[in-house]
C-alpha cells in the first residue's frame, strides 16, 4: 500500500468511536461519567494527603476524560455533517413480477 492510501485511510478513521446505537451511546456516556466521579474522588483524596503523584495523576485524568469528550463531540459533528452532504440514494424499483 502506498503512503497515499495509508494517509487516506488513517484520516478517514476516527480517534475516538462513538456508538451509532442508543444504548451504545448511553453506555459511553455513561462509562464518561463514572470515569468523571472517579477523577474528583481522587481529586479530593489526593488534596486531603498532599500526594502530589496522586494528585497528577487525578488531574491527568479529568483531562482525559475532558479531551475525550471533546474528540467524541467532534467525530459526531463530523459524521452528522457526512450525512447531510451525502446525497440520498434513488430507492431501487422492484420487478414487477409479469
């Protein structure tokens, strides 16, 4: 494969899949948010020690999660933008049966 075709491919492909499905969708956000009380539990458990590790390493996943999201709101514009410029496909006719 020549680079061409795998830099297409690779900008084709999202950093971060979001579901197409309802319940997927409520999975990741869901999964989003526990991730969120997690980082402010951790958060509010390193202040209390004064572990700066430990308070890094919360800060550096509250980022995460907040990069995340962000990538996730982008490939979902994305695709809902795919989809209004694409145009719509002629139903195909069925035989007639004679």
């Amino acid at each position: 494969m020549s680079k061409d075709k795998k830099a297409a491919a690779k900008k084709d492909k999202p950093v971060v899949k979001v579901p197409a499905s309802t319940v997927g969708r409520a999975v990741f956000a869901g999964t989003q948010a526990l991730g969120a009380v997690s980082a402010a539990r951790a958060l509010r458990t390193a202040r209390a020690k004064g572990d700066k590790l430990a308070l890094t390493h919360a800060i550096l996943n509250a980022a995460l999660l907040v990069v995340t999201l962000l990538l996730a709101k982008r490939t979902m514009r994305e695709a809902k933008r795919a989809a209004e410029t694409t145009a719509a496909a002629e139903p195909l006719m069925l035989p007639s049966g004679k």
